[in-house]
C-alpha cells in the first residue's frame, strides 16, 4: 500500500495494512518556527541537524527523500507558503553562520536569538510589544497565484504518493498572538484588554484563512494547525478563556478550509490540552498531534475520542526515546498500538522532534517495532 | 495575621485585579497603614493562588497575572518598603540552564520568592553552569534554583552541582531544579537537593529549607 492511501485509510478510520508512521525529525517536515522554509535548507537547528546526519549515515543515502524512503515516513512532507522576496533577501539568504550566530528576524517581524547549543530560540522582541493598538501591525499581503509555488511543486512531484500537509506559517492563534504581542501582554490583553486581543486575534484569523486558501488551491490535502495551548499538567490558559477568544476564530477557520477543499485540519499542540478536546472535535479538528504520553493517557484519549478524531504521534520524547532502552520503547510502540490503532484513526510517531540526545538504536527500534506490530488486523 | 480591614488587598491579587490593586495599595497607605501589613496582605494573596493552582483551580496564565498584579502592587509600595525594610530572609541565584531558553516558570518562582522576601539574583536564560556557582559565591546565596523545560537540558545542570563543588562551597548551598522534563530520579542521576516540575511545589520546597 502506499503510504498516500495508507494515510488517508487511517484518516478516514479504516484499518489500512499497517498503522501509518510518521516520526518528527528536523529539517524533514517540521521548522519550527513562523519562518517559510520551502526552499531554504540553511536554517536547521544543530539538535535536528545532527539526527539527520546520523540517520542519512547508518543508511548510506544523501538526499531526504531516499532517508524518508527506507525509515518508512508516511507523512515527509509539510507545504508552506513560499518566502516573501523581501524577506528572502533579508533573512533567508544569509546562512548558516549568521543565523546561528546572531538575532534574526521572521516574516512577521519577530526576532529571536539561538540559544549558546543552537537547539533552541528565544524571542527577543515582538512588533507589537509597545504599541497601543493592534493596528500598528500589519501582515503582509498574500498573492494566491504566485506565493504557493513550492507547495504546488511539492503536491505534483509527490501528491500521488503522499498525503501532503500544509502549514500555517504564523502559527495558530494563541501562539501567533504571542509572537506578535510578547508572551506576558498577550496573556494580560486576554484578561484586562479585549479590544486589543480581539482586534489582534481578527488580524490573525483573516491571515490564516487567506494562507490556508492558498495552499488548499494548490491542492494539499491537510492543514496544520500548531498551536501549543497544553504545558506538563493542563492548558496554559483557563478554558474559558480559550473558549472566548480563540474557539470561535478556529471554528470559522476551519468552516472556511473546508469550503475551499475537501482537507483534513490537523491541530497540534504539546502538552496536556485535554479540557478542550472535545470542542476541537466540535470545531471540525480531524487529527491531534503530538499526544504526549507524559502529559495525557493516550489510551484513555483514544477511548474517549478515537471514534471522532485521528490521534498522531504518542510515543514519549520526554522519557523512553531519549532515557530508554531498546526494549523499553519497542514495549511503549506495542503498547501504544495495542491501545490506540483498533479501528484506524491512529499515525504512530515520536510525541514532538527527536533531537540529538535519543539513540540511533531508538530511533531505528521505533520504526521497526511499528512496521512489525502495527499490522492490521492488530494482534499484539 | 492580617487585619480583616485588608483583606480587600488579599482578595485583589486572588481576583487577579491588575487594574485596580495600583490605586487600593495608594489608598492603604494614604490611610495610614503600614508598608509591612499591606505586603502581608498582598502575599496572603499569592499564597491562596499558589494553593488554588495546585489544586488545578488555576491555570498557569492565572499565575502569571496574579505576578503581574503583584508586581503592579509592589511598584506602589517598594519606595515605602525602603523606609520600613524587613529582614531579608535569604538569598537565591535563579537561572534558565545553558541551552535552555524557557523563563516563564522562572520568573514565576522569582515574583512569589521576592515578594515573600527573600533577596533574588536572577542570571536570566541559557546560563552557564559555572555563572551560577559563581554568583552563589560572590553573593553568599544558601539555594539555587536552575530552571530547565528540556530532556536535552536536564542534563546539563549536573554541571551546576559540580561547578559548587570545585568552588567549595556545595555544602552551603542547595540545589533545586524545576521544569516540564524534570523528574524526581534527576535528583540523585545529577547529584542536586530536589527536583520538580511545578513552580508553586518549587517555591514551597525553597522556602522550607530558608526558613528552617
């Protein structure tokens, strides 16, 4: 089976021949960040970089695609909108040594500094961080004819093969609201400044809607939404809040995505956000990513949910890939597919990126353990 | 004890009311109340937030307001605090671990730290593990607190632990480390006095070693 219809078998809750798997490792799908990457290699992060590199080793290939190939990715690719030219020029084009080196700026005009190991970014300034309205921002104007062109080259070379996703570049809502406002503000416009959050939120959602569009023209077949509103032990925010401002936006973002094509809406967050599964599910969520096992019980989401939404990913990054033994995570993949894939609706993978502190044995027991148990009809 | 009449500046910070507690502190002092009762007050109301998270009431977005409204607070009452200083109850060095960038948590220990009085050094994100056991030294600190959300940066504050040793000075000073990644084995894998991953438990945990 192809791993196109093997996808959209899970998808659409029907058992495929094996459980689809598709493991987050950088530079492969995910960026990371509010930085279109289509085609700009050079702004990977050391952590991931190395993962690459070991993988593309043990399996003696140069190019992704032939890594993605013989690990057995059902999902490699993620479609964005292409890089402004401005901003192709000003950002993209100068490098590995500046970028590691130095504070570079988004699309949006975020900037961030790599931290001293280069895995991992800090915003240092947000462009609406001192200013009195959300008005003295503005996003930049998309042109559906021309700015989708990588996503269109993605969905002709590979579409037939693969489902492919495509990614909102500003992120969801609460995480682009912080971004553009600055953690603290953003979280105090939620509580005391409404008509700033609101205006903002607006900005936010017309933006989305028109990117969305965008990449569903040119045919991708799925839209990412990330948007971490879980931490270790429940949401960031009170669901009330969630429910005032951002539920509603979401709902007719995804009314609209699935006006525009017949897509999947796919939402990620990290961590515990099980207070507001069900309105996800109300609002039109297909998939949710990542199920970290640390902070949910996936099998009880699985019960509770599994019928009305396709769980992805599952597999701890925070404990058995990166601290575990082999046994030990070919035990967690068997659980996993023992409790989650009955039925399809279930995409087995890490529960966010590898990075460079997991085994190459873990990774590799991680594929082979899902390709050897995964198999439907399940039997483990 | 806080006098009932107060308990108005108790009820703001739990109401999370940053719009209003600048202008309730202005009216206490007006009134003549003393700086060290309306801080007690005020602390009265980050302790019932603190409780009310760890009794999932509150989300962590409810405890960055409740700091902020503290902090709205504090910048009414610091110049008043200087004529009528108490004792300080000791010294922390808080910090974001080499590689790691997260300072929500952290910055959540240092608002309910400070403003239960104790004197705060706070070295920001991603710092070396030595510029802790250095700060610790320099400035007699008794407990440091080293923040760290990352598996990749767990690790790393092993390094703190032994940087405290090659400076002598292990034994005078308690190690505690917070974030998402953190469990309870770290504690003897990297050699450090606690481990958690909740801020309030965090906060609770220095304050006994303090104030024992």
């Amino acid at each position: 089976m192809k791993p196109r219809e093997r996808m959209l078998k899970a998808l659409n809750h029907e058992e495929p021949d094996r459980v689809p798997i598709d493991v987050w490792i950088f530079s492969s799908q995910f960026f990371g960040a509010d930085i279109p990457y289509t085609d700009y290699q050079p702004l990977h992060f050391t952590g991931g970089r190395n993962v690459v590199e070991m993988l593309k080793k043990h399996f003696n290939v140069t190019e992704n695609i032939a890594l993605w190939r013989k690990l057995g990715q059902d999902l490699p690719f993620l479609a964005l909108r292409d890089p402004s030219e401005e901003f192709k020029q000003r950002v993209c084009l100068r490098g590995d040594k500046d970028f590691l080196e130095g504070v570079h700026e988004s699309e949006f005009g975020v900037k961030y500094r790599l931290g001293a190991t280069g895995r991992y970014w800090h915003w240092v300034y947000h462009p609406l961080q001192d200013k009195e309205s959300a008005d003295e921002f503005e996003f930049l104007e998309i042109d559906i004819a021309k700015d989708f062109s990588g996503a269109e080259k993605l969905v002709r070379e590979y579409g037939d093969q693969y489902v492919i996703l495509g990614g909102l570049t500003n992120w969801g809502f609460f995480n682009a609201g912080q971004l553009l406002r600055g953690w603290t503000r953003f979280i105090r416009d939620l509580y005391v400044n409404p008509r700033f959050a609101n205006r903002l939120l607006d900005k936010i959602l017309q933006f989305n809607i028109e990117e969305g569009r965008g990449l569903i023209e040119k045919g991708v077949d799925a839209i990412l939404i990330g948007d971490d509103i879980g931490m270790q032990t429940g949401m960031y925010i009170p669901p009330k809040i969630w429910r005032k401002y951002i539920k509603p936006r979401m709902k007719k973002m995804i009314d609209s995505f699935k006006s525009y094509g017949d897509v999947f809406v796919f939402c990620h967050s990290d961590g515990n956000f099980e207070d507001v599964i069900p309105d996800l599910i109300e609002v039109g969520v297909d998939i949710l990513n990542p199920i970290q096992p640390d902070c949910m019980d996936p099998a009880k989401v699985k019960e509770e949910y599994g019928d009305k939404v396709t769980l992805y990913g599952s597999v701890s990054i925070q404990e058995t890939l990166p601290f575990g033994s082999t046994e030990d995570v070919a035990s967690e993949v068997k659980t996993r597919i023992k409790t989650m894939a009955q039925g399809g609706g279930m995409i087995i993978g890490s529960s966010h990126f590898i990075e460079d502190n997991v085994p190459l044995s873990n990774i590799l027991t991680l594929f082979e353990t899902a390709k050897k148990y995964g198999k439907y009809p399940i039997s483990i | 004890m806080v006098t009932c009449d107060l308990k108005y500046l108790t009820d703001a910070i739990v109401k999370l009311d940053v719009k209003n507690i600048g202008n309730l502190v202005h009216e206490a002092i007006a009134a003549g109340t003393r700086p060290l009762e309306i801080l007690k007050a005020l602390n009265m109301g980050m302790e019932e937030v603190g409780q009310r998270f760890q009794k999932n009431e509150y989300y962590l977005a409810d405890l960055i307001m409740a700091g902020e409204t503290m902090n709205e607070a504090l910048k009414v009452l610091a110049p008043y605090l200087k004529v009528e200083k108490g004792k300080i109850k000791g010294k922390v060095v808080l910090g974001t671990i080499e590689g790691d960038l997260h300072d929500i948590g952290k910055n959540i220990v240092k608002t309910m730290l400070s403003s239960a009085g104790f004197e705060i050094y706070d070295l920001g994100i991603d710092v070396p593990p030595k510029k802790f056991a250095e700060k610790a030294k320099e400035v007699g600190a008794s407990v440091i607190g080293v923040s760290a959300l990352l598996s990749t940066s767990v690790p790393t504050t092993a390094k703190v632990v032994e940087e405290l040793t090659k400076s002598g000075i292990r034994t005078k000073v308690k190690v505690i480390i917070g974030g998402g990644a953190v469990r309870k084995w770290n504690i003897e894998k990297f050699g450090v006095d606690d481990a958690v991953n909740d801020v309030v438990e965090g906060v609770k945990i220095i304050r006994s070693w303090m104030e024992d």
